[in-house]
C-alpha cells in the first residue's frame, strides 16, 4: 500500500490514515488506492470489527484534515483517477461495507474532504475543526455525496444555507446540528474517537454490524422494507453463537467473550 495512506491494526481496530500534510491531505488517484486497500484490510480481517479515519497534519500552519481533490492532478487530467470503481470518491464515499467507520476530524474538512466525513458513521472532531462543502464558490458542484447526505445529517436549511454559501460549518455548530458525535479539545480526537470504538467493540460484533445496516438503509427505504430487514438481521443474529455467548454471561454474571460468529 502506498505510504501516503497507512493502515494500522490496534487490537479490535483498523486506523487509516491519511498521510499528505504537505498537499493538505488532497484526494489523489495514490490516496484513492491507498484508502480502498485500507478498507479491503479492515472488511477481511475478522479479528477487526471497527474502523477509524484519519489525517496527518503535522507540519501544517493551519491544520486540514483533507481538501478534498488534488486540483494538481485534475489540472493534468488525471481527474478520472480520484475515485475508485467500487469506493467513488477518494476509494471510500460510496464504498458498500459491513464495518462501522468512525472518523476522527482535527481541522478543516472541506469539499471532498466532507465528503469523507459524511460517509463515515461517526464524527469526533475537536473544537477547531470545521466542515464545508465549498464547490459553488469554483464553479462546482459536490459530486460525491455531499448535496444528499449533508441534508439528512443536519437538516436541509441549515444544509441549504452551507452549501449555497459554501461556508464551513464550525465543529460547535456542526455538533449542535448532529454532524459531530463527540466534540473535544484540539489535539484529542483520536483519543477520543479510540474511546468510541472500544464502546463499540465491547459490543457483539454481529448485531453492530446488523443494527447500522437497518439505520443506514432507513434513509431510503420504506418502512415495510425496513420491518423486512430487520427481521431478517435479528434472525441472522438470533441463529449466531455469539447469542449463545451473550445470554449465558448474562446468566452468569461475567462479560461476554465475543467471537463474531
């Protein structure tokens, strides 16, 4: 995998990170690459049950956690490369997985770098960060996600007002509207985003992974197809020995020890 992103497997989690400080951490056709290999690594490997999303951004006077597409390489018409075939944009916006993804937001996540976020299933950002969706201001459009999923993340007047305008939303005001998850001082967003993934993990992998399908497909289907779904996930779940394993330490007064099948 190319080093400019990096994964790293931490007990029950995979961390990708973005490594451009110097480019601001812009979307290349090399970070593209990078991020879709990171995700086949944390999907494969069963001993991982949750994700978390980075940026390097030592070294940067102001800190970005990702500007979204590499303006260089679309200038030398290498745009068709900033995305993937099964990820979209930057090998993750439209990338269909099992696995939560929490991604860990200290500084600016502009365009396509909102585009990041907003694909990930939960923010911790710090209170310095900021998130916005500035195309119109080059004559652009956001083309990966943006213009749908900003609405159904903070409502659509305040994401009509970000997006017409095309200014950032402060990490205050981004936890407020229910973008951020968890809000903390500069410098403890993975701290804090680790938190949250061991919370998760202490969890049984099988229903995290079913109960976020049903959540993430209510944004589109209908309630029938909803009931459908979910009976089918508790099924799936009920018929798994990790049921077995959490209704006996429930009995027995002990932790359960997950297995994920």
């Amino acid at each position: 995998m190319s080093e400019i992103v990096t994964y790293e497997v931490q007990g029950r989690v995979g961390v990708i990170t973005l490594n451009r400080p110097d480019a601001r951490n812009a979307i290349n056709g090399d970070v593209a690459k990078g991020v879709e290999a990171a995700v086949d690594q944390l999907e494969e490997d069963d001993n991982v049950w949750v994700g978390i999303l980075t940026a390097n951004t030592e070294g940067q006077e102001r800190p970005v956690f990702c500007a979204g597409a590499d303006l260089k390489a679309i200038n030398a018409g290498k745009g068709n490369e900033l995305g993937t075939s099964r990820g979209g944009f930057g090998g993750f916006v439209y990338r269909e997985r099992k696995k939560p993804v929490i991604v860990a937001v200290d500084g600016l996540a502009t365009a396509g770098g909102c585009e990041l976020v907003l694909a990930a299933d939960l923010v911790v950002a710090t209170e310095r960060s900021a998130f916005g969706l500035a195309e119109v201001k080059r004559n652009l459009i956001a083309g990966a996600g943006g213009l749908f999923r900003l609405p159904r993340a903070i409502g659509q007047a305040a994401a009509m007002e970000a997006i017409l305008t095309g200014e950032p939303i402060p990490a205050q005001r981004a936890y407020e509207l229910g973008l951020v998850s968890r809000l903390v001082p500069e410098g403890q967003a993975m701290a804090e985003a680790h938190k949250l993934a061991e919370a998760i993990t202490a969890s049984a992998p099988l229903a995290v992974w079913a109960s976020r399908k049903v959540v993430l497909a209510s944004a589109w289907a209908d309630d029938e197809t909803l009931k459908r779904m979910t009976n089918e996930e508790f099924a799936h779940v009920l018929d798994s020995e990790d049921t077995k394993e959490g209704l006996t330490a429930f009995i027995e007064k002990r932790a359960p020890n997950w297995k994920g099948h």
